[in-house]
C-alpha cells in the first residue's frame, strides 16, 4: 500500500498562483496539468517556471483528451519548445476525442482501455490491459524507441544498452526513466480525460510512485544557523528531532508545512 499526499490550494483564481507558490516549499515532487486542446499556456508557463525554482522533480499530465480538437503531440511539442523540458511520452492514446478510449504504456508495452462511466462519481472507471493492438504498433514502436533515445541522452546506464544495440527491457527503461526524473534531467508526460470520466488518472498516479521521489529521496536544505548559515542536507542522520518548514505569509490564516523527519501526532 502507497501513501499519496496531496496538497489542495484555494480554488479562486485571484489566489491561485500565490497559494500554489506557497504551497510548493513543503511539495516533494509535483504534476504539471496542460490541457490538450489549450496547450502551454500563460499559468502553465508561470507555474513551471516556479516549480523549476524549487527544484522540483514533476510529471506532465496532458488532460481532456476526448475534447475536440486534441492533439497531444503539439502539447508535448509546446512543452519542448516554450517550456524548454526535456521530455517524452510514456504513453500512447488509443483514439482522440469521442474515440478515445484507452492507453498504451510505452514502457511495459501493454494497452490499458476504461469500462464504465464513472461520471459524477456514479461508475468506478475498471482498468483492463491487452496486447497492443495490431493498428498501433508501428506508432507504439516509434513513440518508444523516442523515448528511450530521450532518456538515453541524460542517463549514461541506459546510453550504453541503447549504443549497443542491446534489447531494452521493461525494468530497464523504467529505473532508467526515474533515475533521469529524480535527478531533474527528464519530465515524463502522462496522458489522459480527468473532466468527466477518470480514464488514466489510474496510470497517472502508477507514474507517480514508479518514477517521482519518495519523501526520502526528496533534497530538502535548510541554513545550520550553529555553522554560520552552512546549508545542509536535512536527513534523519543529521538531525535527530523534530524538523519542518512552515510557511506563512503575513495576514493569512493558512500555513503549509512540510515535515523532513518525526512526525505529528494528533492529541
């Protein structure tokens, strides 16, 4: 069983990119919504370039895929060009618009499709995988061998397997694909339709806990006042009690805080 901790900001948009800012201190990781058929966009540019501020390792989601007029592959361009991200799908659509109905996951090379409606929290959305299907594969076979070129040029392990012409396998392009996003150096893009029907928020958080880091694994500094301001690693080697950053700006009765190492306990 995983834990996911999402923290859930002020919903209007007067406040939302501010809140969003605050919020990002105590983020470990983050997710990066663009909309399919909008693409990159003015907020999308602000908060991207906020969340490389704090140095965070962060997924792509490109959103309402069953709209009229989406185009994932201009988004994922728009990404590279206008957001300067070194990045790649990991996933396949199978149909756009009213057609789309499933995923293909380019790492393990399966084809997810969604059964039920799911709609105002009626029908649980149920995930069934099969082979990739025959029409697609020639499309699957480039988009995959796009994205282990992609993560071959930031991760020298998977460099050599793909120079030699070795075959890559499933648990190869994964760990190579985490070790490039946890290290900043790669932005995997998730694909899907969260605004009426949950059809690859399944997969999106898999992506989440294969790829982004854990809490551990999560680079939080702080300034050793005792070491005239040396900036230090926070670990739980380093410091033995009860660690945080708090956040909150003046006048607000809101506070984000992060916990590097304990924990609260509720009394």
């Amino acid at each position: 069983m995983q834990s996911i901790n999402i923290i859930h900001t002020l919903h209007p948009a007067t406040y939302f990119t501010p809140e969003v800012e605050k919020a990002l201190h105590a983020f470990d990781c983050g997710i990066l919504v663009l909309c399919s058929v909008g693409g990159v966009q003015t907020k999308s540019i602000i908060l991207d370039k906020t969340m490389r501020r704090y140095k965070l390792p962060r997924l792509i989601y490109i959103n309402k895929l069953d709209h009229n007029g989406a185009n994932p592959w201009e988004v994922l361009d728009q990404a590279r060009s206008k957001l300067k991200h070194h990045t790649a799908a990991v996933q396949v659509p199978i149909g756009l618009k009213k057609d789309f109905k499933g995923l293909v996951d380019l790492v393990q090379l399966k084809a997810y499709y969604f059964h039920g409606l799911n709609r105002e929290k009626e029908v649980a959305v149920d995930e069934v995988f099969e082979e990739v299907p025959a029409d697609m594969k020639a499309l699957v076979s480039e988009k995959r061998r796009e994205l282990i070129e992609t993560v071959s040029k930031v991760d020298e392990k998977l460099a050599e397997a793909f120079c030699s012409d070795k075959p890559i396998s499933a648990t190869d392009l994964e760990n190579a694909v985490r070790r490039a996003t946890i290290a900043h150096k790669f932005i995997p893009a998730f694909m899907g339709n969260s605004f009426q029907y949950n059809k690859g928020l399944q997969l999106l958080l898999d992506g989440v806990i294969n790829y982004l880091p854990c809490p551990i694994e999560a680079s939080n500094y702080t300034l050793d006042q005792s070491k005239h301001g040396e900036k230090r690693l926070i670990t739980s080697l380093y410091f033995s009690g009860h660690v945080c950053q708090r956040f909150l700006p003046k006048e607000d009765m809101v506070s984000t805080k992060g916990i590097s190492t304990s924990f609260l306990r509720k009394t």
